[in-house]
C-alpha cells in the first residue's frame, strides 16, 4: 500500500542583508542592521573579515527549521568556504521569523565574487552577491583599507 506523505515546504525568503553587526533589542526584541554591505575592498589577498552578519527574514516555516548560509567562492568551482548554522522555530506560518547568522574571522583568499547562499533545510532560499576589490593605498594610510 503506498503511503500518502506530504513533504513540507521550505520557508520562504523575504529579505537577506549581509552587515557588520546586528544589535537585538533585549526589551522589545526588534533588529537593528548595521553597516550593510556588498563590497569589501582590500589593499591585498587573502583578506581577513573579523565579523560578517546575514540578516534574514523568512516566513511560510513549520516548526524548526534548520537554516544555514555558505559563502561561496564563485572564481574558484564555487568552493564553500566558510558555513553557519542556526535554528528557526515557527509556531505558525504567518509567522516572520528574524534569523542572524554570524561568520567570525571569515578569510576571504582573493580579489572576485563570492556569494551568501541561504538554505531552509536542503532546500536553496536565495543569494546575496559580496565583490571583493583590490584598492590602491597610498604608504602610511593603511588604516581605512577595508570598507
């Protein structure tokens, strides 16, 4: 007899930002995204970033949910670079569900693209893009290389 199983859908992806830092208010429990960015220019590679967030926002979940985001190195056979995994726990699927993850001494090895895939399970949410330029910097003037 062949068994009637639905499979559950993945979340849906409303938004993804990829920032320095996110703060959560310990009161009201409402985000605040800080220094959103695409680029990261760099006066030499390999380059390292000491903190990279991915904020996200999903809906349409069902109970928990793994969700993961690779960075992934698209210059080099889309190699995975670096992963992050967090839970999200839906109680109903109107529900928006504020998701931080956050990457610590992400090194990235060269000038290009590179990409912030998000996942709901196994299933693929969505992208964002992160270029990585080499910039010119004059001697003594280090100290604003990154951006």
């Amino acid at each position: 007899m062949a068994e009637n199983v639905r499979e559950v859908p993945p979340p849906v992806l409303l938004a993804a930002l990829v920032c320095d830092t996110v703060i959560v208010d310990a009161l009201t429990g409402k985000g605040t995204v800080v220094g959103i960015f695409d680029m990261i220019n760099a006066p030499g590679y390999p380059v390292r970033h000491d903190r990279l967030f991915v904020y996200c926002q999903l809906t349409n979940g069902r109970g928990r949910v793994d969700v993961r985001a690779d960075i992934v190195d698209l210059e080099n056979d889309e190699t995975v670079i670096e992963k992050c995994l967090v839970q999200a726990e839906f109680a109903d699927v109107r529900q928006v569900a504020n998701v931080i993850l956050q990457f610590v001494g992400l090194v990235f090895p060269h000038p290009g693209e590179y990409r912030v895939q998000i996942f709901g399970g196994t299933e693929f949410l969505g992208e964002r893009r992160i270029l990585c330029k080499p910039i010119a910097v004059k001697p003594g003037d280090e100290t604003n290389a990154h951006s």
